[in-house]
C-alpha cells in the first residue's frame, strides 16, 4: 500500500486519531481554531479544505498549505441582517492573516441568497453541523472547533474518504456541477485521488 493511504479503511476511532494527531502537528490548523475560539461567533467551526488539504498535503509529503484558496468559517447567528454578518465577517478578516484569505458565513442566512447565487432552493438551517452535512463532495464534510476543553470534530459521513484519497459525491443536494468542477480542480493539485462519479438517478 501506498504510504499515503496508510489510513485508508482503518476504523473510524483510529482515523479519528490520526485526523487529531495531524491538526496537532499543522503549524496553521491549532493557530486558526484558537483564532475562531476567540471571536467567540456562535457555533463557529473551521470546515472542508483548511482541513482535509493539509491532511492530504501532510500524508503526501507536501507543503502544508499547498493547494489551500482559503479558509472557511461557518458560524450561525439568528440575527439574519446583512450588517451583523458583514460586521463578524470583518472582525474575522482582522484576525486571521490575509495569505489564505478566510471566509466567513453565517450559516442561518444561507437560505436567502442562495437561490439567486445557485438557482435551486437551500433549506433553512438550525445549525452550522446542517451546512457541513450538505457539502457536494461527502469527502469534503468535515468540520472542527476548539473549545475551553477539547477539539470537537464533526464528520457526518466518516473520515474514510479523506484518508483514502476518494473524491465521493454528496447527493444530498443537486450538487453535480459543484462536485465536478472541485474533483477536477482537486485532482490536478493531488494526482494520488480518485474521482468517484455522480449517481445516476
């Protein structure tokens, strides 16, 4: 087996460590959580390619930071104005350095301007874990936080993907275009993944 995908099919609890032992090792992923931590948003996660990209990079011998457009936040907030939003999407660009350049979003107001950025419907959302749960990819479903305590991490569909280099698609929305046009990006920056294809319907 390739070194890379040493991981690839173990259990979940040791690829829960594994994940673990590489946030600890990252010399950006510690710094970010207590970044977010101390913005205190609520139910803030850091999610998808800050994460799953510098395992990659970490499990290929790569830079930590190959490959990464940008480091994406999710909070949810019930106030739904445009100004509250814009004032902690402010306070995070402050934060956090602008090489990668963070994005921030309020997950509860997804539902409003989704429809006229995508031209489908989006549901409303009661948490930020929903958000990460409907991700195109499955392998990209991946969130983590630190807390005063502990680091939570969410993975809905499991930590299989990511370790085995497979690009799986999530048809929990009609997300096709989406996982497509990623798989392709993401495949040129990491040859060693493999692209597995839409469901027919």
């Amino acid at each position: 087996m390739s070194r890379h995908l040493r991981f690839a099919g173990r259990d979940p609890a040791t690829q829960d460590r594994a994940l673990r032992d590489i946030i600890a090792q990252s010399p950006f992923l510690l710094g970010w959580l207590a970044t977010l931590r101390q913005l205190d948003l609520p139910d803030a996660w850091i999610v998808s390619g800050a994460i799953y990209n510098q395992v990659w990079n970490h499990l290929t011998g790569r830079p930590w930071l190959y490959g990464i457009k940008d480091i994406d936040l999710f909070y949810f907030d019930p106030d739904l104005s445009y100004e509250a939003e814009d004032r902690a999407i402010r306070r995070a660009t402050a934060a956090f350095p602008s090489d990668p350049p963070v994005e921030l979003r309020n997950q509860a107001r997804v539902h409003l301007w989704y429809p006229a950025r995508f031209g489908q419907t989006y549901p409303q959302l009661t948490a930020s874990a929903q958000a990460i749960d409907l991700f195109a990819l499955r392998t990209h479903c991946v969130g983590a936080r630190l807390t005063d305590t502990r680091l939570d991490i969410y993975t809905p569909y499991g930590l299989d993907d990511i370790f085995s280099f497979r690009l799986t698609p999530n048809p929990a929305l009609d997300n096709r275009a989406t996982h497509e046009a990623k798989a392709k990006r993401q495949m040129a920056l990491w040859p060693e993944l493999t692209f597995v294809p839409w469901p027919e319907s």
